[in-house]
C-alpha cells in the first residue's frame, strides 16, 4: 500500500508517525532498520481504524448519556461533572472530544433533530391514509416526551443559543412542509373539510407544538407533558377532520383503546 493510500485510512496522529518511520527508512538505506520499519508500519496501519472506531465510540457514549441526562433534568441542571460521573471517566476526557457543554448540547440536538425526521418521514410512510400518520405520530411523540422534562426548551433558549437555533429551524422549515403535506393529503382523501385553509392551519398547528412546553400554563408538578401533547394533537385533527374523517378517527381510537386493554391484561397475566 502506497503512502497516499494509507493517508485515506489513518488520523494525521498515524501519518505523522508512518512518516518519520519511512523517513527513517530512506536515511538509514539498510536491509536491518528497513524490515523493522515496514513490520511497524504494517502494525500502524492496522491498529489505525481500530483507535478511530474506539474514539468514534467513545463520542457517541457520551453524547447519549448527555442526552438521557438532559432529558430526564433539563439541560442546565446537568454538569460536564454528572456527565463524566455517570459514563465512568473522567472530565478532561469528555473535553477531549467536546471543547465545553454548548458544543456537547448542539451535537445532542442535532442528534435527535435527526433522529425526530427520520421518525417523522417513517410516519408518513407507513400510513394509509392522512388521518392514521396523525396518530402514528402521536404515538411517537408520547414515547418521546414521556419521559423529558419541559425544561429541556426554556434552557436551550436561554443558555445554548445555537441548538436552540438548531431546533427551530427544524420546527419552522421540516415540520411545517410534514403537516401541510399531511393536510393536503387529508383534503384530497376527504378526510379533512376541504374549506380549510392549509397555510393558516398548518401555522397554528405547528405553534401548538409548543403549548405543552409552556410550563407557566402546564407545571410539570401537575401536568405530564406527553398527555398534553396527546390532548392537544388530538383536538387538532378533531378540528379539521370532515364527517368522513371523523368516523375514522372514531374507528381508530376503538381498534387502540381495544389493543391498549388486550395489552394491559397480558400484562397482568405474566405477572
């Protein structure tokens, strides 16, 4: 394998080291120090992908134990401390890979910003029909948020500028193209009234979003935020759903309610 080649495959920390070696190679022009050397650059070669698979790794460890932190607590109430305590290592290695919290919580975000499209886009495929990728995504939303605390937006907006950046551009540019198609998809199928005005309730859903996340108007003390999610999704799609759609959301909720009670007597059987 030529130098070039090897420089596709390694950190510049094993090129630096290859190229002292081959110059060592050349300088000396002996038989013995150039066996020796090409055994070690062998050696080097290998062990260079599994240093970086181990960093690779490592990085991601950590941002998802941030994240399972920052969710459960809220992003200013966890540490670079509690997050090295809970991994098993130490600080000076998390600021290894992540110069300070801002960087860790713009990778956390971004993260789940990806995760939440592909989760999204998952929906809208699997669907049958309009009204059905609503409560797709409703029950993806309740597994999301039943365990977050409502803070994670407020500490975002206030102390981390850029994820919070981040996630609305997720909100107003990929979520509001989701819920117009969704809608338009609904008019088509006459499961939505089709004297709706997509672009004015496209905007108020995507606003209502963010209701649950007001914790003047819903206090994690005595709302959960995925019920509020739940209660507010499912007024929306009440509000623009025609006769027909109705029946439907009707049939939907039965045949989930009718699953959720099989679910829970299984439940109590294996007991």
């Amino acid at each position: 394998m030529g130098r070039k080649a090897q420089t596709l495959y390694q950190p510049k920390s094993c090129v630096r080291i290859n190229e002292q070696l081959l110059g060592c190679y050349f300088i000396t022009g002996g038989l013995k120090m150039g066996m020796e050397t090409l055994v070690t650059i062998k050696v080097s070669i290998v062990l260079c992908p599994i240093i970086m698979i181990t960093e690779a790794n490592t990085k991601v460890r950590i941002r998802e134990k941030a994240n399972e932190l920052f969710l459960r607590y809220g992003i200013r109430s966890v540490s670079m401390d509690d997050i090295a305590n809970n991994l098993g290592m130490s600080k000076k290695t998390i600021y290894q890979y992540y110069t300070d919290k801002n960087e860790l919580v713009d990778a956390v975000v971004e993260d789940e910003v990806m995760d939440m499209q592909r989760d999204c886009m998952k929906c809208g495929e699997n669907a049958k029909d309009a009204i059905e990728e609503i409560f797709l995504t409703v029950d993806q939303v309740v597994e999301q948020l039943s365990n977050m605390n409502p803070m994670i937006l407020y500490d975002m907006e206030k102390f981390h500028v850029r994820a919070y950046q981040r996630f609305m551009e997720h909100k107003n540019k990929f979520l509001l193209q989701i819920i117009r198609k969704n809608l338009e998809w609904g008019v088509k199928e006459e499961l939505y009234r089709p004297d709706i005005d997509i672009d004015v309730l496209s905007k108020f859903r995507l606003e209502s979003m963010m209701i649950p996340f007001n914790i003047d108007l819903f206090p994690p003390s005595r709302y959960k935020l995925s019920e509020v999610t739940k209660a507010v999704i499912e007024h929306y799609v009440f509000g623009v759903a025609s006769l027909k759609g109705h029946k439907l959301i009707i049939k939907y909720q039965q045949h989930r309610n009718k699953n959720a009670k099989n679910y829970e007597t299984e439940s109590g059987k294996n007991k």
